[in-house]
C-alpha cells in the first residue's frame, strides 16, 4: 500500500501528500476547533515542505477545493473492512 496520495490538477501540477489516515493525532487534536479551512491549511502547513507548499499556492481554489476532497475521500476507503463494523 502507497504511504502516500498523489494528485494531479487539471493544469498538471502534481500533489504528494501523506495519506489521511498517516496524519498524526496531535496534529488533529491541536486544530480541532479551528474551522474547517484554517483546519486543512494548518495541516498542510505542517506536513508540506517548501517545494510541495509552492505547488500548492499556485493552484487556483477550485482546484484546491477538488484536491482536498479528494483527499479526504480517499482516507474513508483505506483501513475498512467488512468485520470492521458492530
């Protein structure tokens, strides 16, 4: 299984960023009650590096809007299992 998630936007920029489910507790735990955009950029701001970050500010925000659901969908379909549920 690939640690990581690989994006690529409709301009060709491609985005490599650690699985959803890699992403460390306290990280979650110290932005929780951010709202959910400061949430996602805190977050990406901390597990980028400069060169990922750069790709990424040049992505316009409908493309950043599909990046981020992507990613997010793509962390519901790792891990399950069907005895997972009671």
């Amino acid at each position: 299984m690939s640690e990581k998630f690989h994006w690529t936007s409709p301009s060709g920029v491609e985005i490599i960023l650690p699985n959803m489910d890699k992403i460390p507790g306290g990280l979650l735990r110290k932005n929780r009650k951010l709202d959910p955009v400061d949430m996602m950029f805190s977050i990406v701001e901390a597990i980028c590096d400069d060169t990922m970050l750069a790709k990424l500010d040049e992505l316009p925000m409908s493309d950043l809007n599909k990046l981020f659901e992507a990613w997010q969908e793509s962390s519901e379909s790792v891990g399950e299992s069907s005895g997972s549920s009671i």
